[in-house]
C-alpha cells in the first residue's frame, strides 16, 4: 500500500509540474503540451528538454510551432514500441477466441458423432415405427445443432480472418514507420542499411550501374549555435522536404546520420548520377530559410556531395567509403559543390588520408 501511495505522489508531482509549466508560459492545455510537460518533468527525455531549455533561454516562450516539432521531433516515434506490442497482444487475443470457438466445435463434432453411432445401433434394434421416428427426431435435432455451431464457427472465423488481416495492416504501417526518421520522413538509417545492400546485390548480379549520393549540410553546427536547435532541425526538413521533391521512382532517399543525407541510384552510371546530384544541390539551395517562430529571413542552405559508383568486386563498405571521401573533398574544396571520384580532388583526399 505504501508503494502505491509513493508512486501515487511521485506522478501527481510530475502532472503538478507539466501543468505548472503550460500555466506560467499562457500555453494551450491540449495532450500534446501535458505530454511535453510531463515528459520534461520526468527528466527521462534529455534531449527534450536540452532544446526546451535552450529555446526557453534564447526565446523567453515556446511557440505553438516550437511545441509540435519538440514533439515530433523527441517523442512520436517513441510510441512505435506500444504501438506494436498492443497489436501484438490484440493478435494473441483474437487467436485465443479462435481457439476457444474450435474447441467448443471440436466438442459439439464428439458429441454429435456419439449420436450418430447411438441412432445406428437403436435403428438396428428398433421394432416399431414410433421408436423410429422418435430415432430420426433426435438425429434431426442433432444434426440442427451441428449445422447451427457450424455456421457461428464459419461466421466467427470470417471475422477473425478480417480482424487479423486489419492488424496485419496495422503492423506493416508500424513496421514502415519504424524504417522512417521522423523529423524529415525519409528512410532512416536503418533502412538505408538494408535497402543499399539489397541494391547493391541486385546491381552485381545483374551487371547494372548503380550511384551513391552522400551529403552534408554546409555549416549545419552554425546554424544550432547562432538560431539554436529547432531551426537546426528546420534546416533537415528542408533538406529532406528537397529530397522528397526531387527524388523519384526507384532511388532510395534516407537520412543518413546527424546532418548526412544518402541517395541511392540503380541503374545510374556516374554521369548520370552527377547530374541528379547537382539538381539536388540547386533544388536545396533554391529554398529561402525563415525561422518559424519570428518569420525571421535566415538565408540559404547549401550542401556539399560526394558521388561514387559500384564497381565490380565491390562491396556495399566500399561503396559507401568512396563516396564519403568524395564528400570530405568536396568539403575541403569549399563546400557547395559536387565531387566524383573521377575528379582530381577524390584523388588528393585519398591521398592525404593514406598519408
């Protein structure tokens, strides 16, 4: 009893400080800001409230744009976990009907076998009409029971069939979201993982070209440290919102890690990826940075891009190692370029990090 009063107090404090917090800042007191709020107050999330406490600083408020990227940013995703284990157990449960409905079939089968054995061996004794009859009566009763238990079974059967195949769906978009970075809706690095070794069979045992993008956001650590980090994480979206509209068909997109984007091309020689790399960059550079909360202009962003290209005996490391030394050259040559490992520039980066 003691331990639930303790635990009883421990929460009350949470939810006294989340609604303290929404009331002092003159906040809406939607679920979204008490979750904020509890979270916070929890300390459980440090990033969360690393960027609260910063915006808080730099700002004096949050605003209403602040509060939804905090939680899409630091705490959507993390329901993905219930999500599926609260399907997974709607799952168990439906099987468990199931199997309670087959058993109860199960045992009206038995018992209209025993009736159907009982009916041959009184038909076979029977001396009068009257006993027949009252024989036929019984195996027609018994027969309706049967065919009204096997009907409800067929019906509920039908339903769970439907059930299931709902909470199918619900774990194949579960399974989708747990492969997407929630701040830009692209692949995550998880899925850039296991789609680039896909592809990068599929180009070898085929004999196909196949491109790989890697690239960086031009002084992205600017950006955290002048604006803070909301409007870092307003720079990713925008590059991923760049992406979006760029990449098509086929070609894999992912958030690579941090600020590093991947962008995976089959059937793309070198050339050809050189060119949707610099479509890319314009496409990025093209947009105009406001800060949400001020509609402050904050200038352009730029990206720098390294290009490489699948060559036979490679492997997926290889791949990915080439074209990470053609983005550091593309750094070190004053960003905002392209560069392919055909270039000179590859050349001398790979040279000096051998040296």
């Amino acid at each position: 009893m003691v331990k639930v009063l303790d635990e009883h107090e421990r929460t009350m404090a949470f939810a006294e400080v989340a609604l303290g917090q929404i009331r002092s800042l003159k906040q809406t007191a939607i679920p979204r800001n008490y979750e904020i709020w509890y979270v916070y107050a929890t300390g459980y999330n440090a990033p969360l409230n690393k960027i609260i406490n910063e915006t808080l600083a730099r700002n004096g408020r949050l605003t209403e744009a602040d509060l939804e990227q905090i939680y899409e940013t630091y705490l959507s995703h993390i329901k993905t976990t219930d999500r599926i284990d609260k399907v997974g157990a709607r799952v168990i449960g439906e099987i468990d009907d199931v199997m309670k409905v087959l058993s109860e079939a199960l045992g009206m089968t038995s018992s209209y076998d025993v009736s159907l054995s009982g009916a041959t061996a009184k038909l076979a004794s029977a001396k009068s009409r009257e006993q027949i009859k009252s024989i036929v009566e019984t195996l027609v009763r018994s027969t309706k029971e049967m065919r009204d238990t096997n009907k409800a079974l067929e019906d509920r059967l039908t339903l769970s069939k439907n059930e299931i195949s709902n909470l199918q769906q619900s774990l194949e978009a579960i399974r989708a979201e747990s492969l997407t970075d929630p701040l830009t809706g692209l692949g995550n690095r998880k899925y850039f993982d296991r789609m680039i070794g896909m592809a990068v069979q599929n180009a070898l045992a085929s004999g196909e070209p196949l491109s790989l993008l890697l690239f960086d956001i031009d002084h992205f650590k600017s950006f955290n440290d002048s604006y803070g980090h909301l409007t870092g994480d307003q720079v990713l979206r925008l590059v991923g919102l760049s992406l979006k509209q760029t990449i098509k068909g086929q070609d894999i997109t992912a958030r690579y890690g941090g600020e590093e984007f991947a962008v995976v091309l089959p059937n793309t020689a070198l050339r050809q990826a050189l060119t949707v790399a610099d479509h890319i960059r314009r496409a990025v550079m093209a947009k105009e940075l406001k800060k949400k909360s001020t509609g402050e202009i904050l200038g352009r962003v730029t990206i720098s891009v390294g290009v490489s290209m699948l060559k036979q005996g490679d492997d997926t490391d290889a791949l990915i190692e080439r074209a990470d030394a053609c983005l550091y050259a593309a750094k070190r040559n004053g960003r905002n370029r392209v560069i392919c490992e055909a270039d000179p520039e590859y050349a001398v980066e790979t040279h000096s990090r051998v040296a």
